[in-house]
C-alpha cells in the first residue's frame, strides 16, 4: 500500500514519518497542491491526502479515477476545495478532520480579542515612532463584555468556554443548538447578537448559506463600539462591506485570520512585492485591524492530529472500512 500526500510543509514530515513506521505503510509526499499539473502524480498510489485552498479542478475528478484511487482526505476541518457531486461521480470517497484541535483555533480567536480590546496593535504603532502615550487607548476588561458565536460546534463552542471562564457573558446563534452549551451560552437570533455583542467571534463552515453571512445589512445591525473576529472562511465576511463599515466607523475594529483569495499572499513571501489584492491592501493600512495568515491550526497538537486522523481515514477507506468523517454530497 502506498499513499501519497499533497502540499506537505517541512513541519508535517516528522508526524508523516512517524505515522508511515507505526503502520508500515509508504508514504510519499510533495510540496505542490493538487491540479491539473500534478495529478498524474497519483497513479501507482493506492490513496491521497491533501490539504490546499485553490479549488480541486474538474479535470482531476477523472485522472484520479483512471489511476485507481478511492478517495481524497483532506487533513484540514474545510472542504470546500473540493465538488462532491465530481467526486461521487468518479467514485471518489471525501473526508476531512473536522476536529484536529478545537482549542487552537479557539486560542486564537481569545488572542485576537483580547489584542483588540486592549489596543495593542496602536500601541505596537505608537512605540514603533518612539511614542509611548497612552492616552486615548483605554483598554475594556473582557469580563464587562458580551461575547457572541456564530457558529457554536467544535471550535465555537470551545471559544465559547473560553470567554465564559474569563467571566464574560456569551451568547451564541446556530442552527444546531446543543444541550451541553446551554450552561456556557445564551442561545439567540443572528440579528439579536448582532446588536447585542461587544465581540462577534465566526465559526462557521463554509457553504452556500454562509457566504457573505456578515454583510453590510449585519454590520448596521452591530454596535459601533463592537469588534469582529473571523477564524473560520474569508468568504463568510462579504469584504467590501467590512471595509466600508472600517472606513464609517460602523464597528470598532476587527481580526482576521482569513479573507476571502487568501490562496493568493497567505503563506507567500511577497516582501518587496506589490500585494495581489487591493482589499488587503486597505485592510492592512488600517490601525484598528489585525491580519493573521490563517494560522488558527497552526499549532504542535492540531498539526499532529490533521496528519494522523487524515492517515487514519485513508487507510480505513483502502482497508474497506467506513470513516467517520465521511463527507457525502
């Protein structure tokens, strides 16, 4: 049995290989995404991980199944990349790890606020020119804040916890309410948590009913003392109208661990370039916003668990065996 992992970062090699001798199974990797160039790549391989942004193209779907394969497991939460009509019709069966680590994403979001909250990032600015005033940045105490989640499975509802042992008040709007929460959270309506939070944290798949969830409609509904927090999909945020409502003073300020082309300048060392996107651009000039290169998974643990729990579910699809993390169209 061979399996062939796609976009493999230095990082990643050591959980690989520990993987591949624990189970006496080769696995070979490459640095490129996969499409259309190097999905040839896979024949002589029995199964296929990858984890990418760019959308697998249509063209593969058949290369793929010409060559034998089975399956894709994605080692990331999102699979978006991916057509799942495509895949079922070219016999390809779909995972992904939906729960590598709650916690380092929900750290993340936690660390954005509380950055956000006590200005941070304009004092960074401040001390950079040798000014070290503070008036004017008066920080909030998170415990005097409301707290709310869009999108409160895995990771909000660790972000949840998070915020409710800091002691501040957390309500949350999904489809899916879950019993568990009930001791954490405050369920409510999107609209009723958009007028009410101090801090809206998002995360939330993304798909067809979440696309453009936070538009410019949402962002008149919000405080303008409040701040947003995306840790989940660029394209959950419609952009245009974040930076309007920057630019109006409609919301206090944001963080951001995503945005929508990403694929384009996260992970890309374009120092001394001109970037690619004009949205970027105007978000990065301004003082009240923080840009983080979708770092949310990046930590030892979650890391460690994407590489295995892809492994794992790979190699029960080539055992015959049925995953739990199955993806169905």
């Amino acid at each position: 049995m061979k399996i062939l992992m796609y976009s493999v970062r230095d990082d990643e090699q050591p959980a690989i290989k520990n993987w591949a001798e624990k189970h006496q199974i080769q696995v070979d990797t490459i640095s490129q995404p996969l499409h259309l160039a190097t999905a040839p790549q896979v024949n002589g391989y029995d199964g296929i991980v990858i984890q990418q942004r760019a959308k697998v193209e249509a063209a593969v779907y058949p290369i793929l199944c010409q060559a034998g394969i089975k399956q894709i497991a994605s080692r990331t939460a999102g699979y978006d990349v991916i057509d799942l009509a495509l895949a079922k019709e070219n016999g390809l069966k779909i995972t992904n790890v939906p729960a590598y680590s709650p916690r380092s994403v929900a750290e993340l979001a936690l660390t954005h606020t509380l950055r956000l909250l006590r200005n941070l990032e304009l004092f960074d600015q401040r001390s950079a020119q040798q000014d070290f005033r503070w008036a004017g940045l008066q920080a909030k105490e998170i415990h005097s804040l409301t707290v709310g989640i869009i999108g409160a499975g895995r990771i909000g509802g660790t972000t949840a916890q998070l915020f409710k042992a800091l002691g501040a008040k957390v309500i949350a709007y999904d489809l899916k309410e879950r019993a568990e929460l009930r001791d954490t959270l405050t369920y409510t309506s999107k609209e009723k948590l958009l007028q009410q939070a101090d801090v809206i944290c998002l995360h939330v798949d993304l798909n067809p009913t979440s696309e453009n969830l936070i538009d410019e409609a949402a962002f008149k509904l919000m405080k303008p003392t409040a701040y947003l927090v995306n840790e989940c999909r660029g394209p959950v945020v419609d952009t245009s109208a974040l930076i309007k409502a920057l630019k109006e003073q409609r919301i206090a300020g944001a963080a951001l661990d995503t945005l929508t082309g990403e694929e384009k300048f996260f992970n890309v060392d374009l120092t001394g370039q001109k970037l690619p996107s004009q949205a970027l651009i105007e978000l990065r000039s301004m003082p009240n916003v923080i840009i983080t290169p979708h770092i949310g998974f990046y930590t030892n643990i979650a890391v460690q668990n994407m590489v295995d729990i892809s492994l794992d579910d790979t190699l029960k699809i080539l055992e015959g065996q049925k995953s739990p993390h199955e993806i169905t169209a």
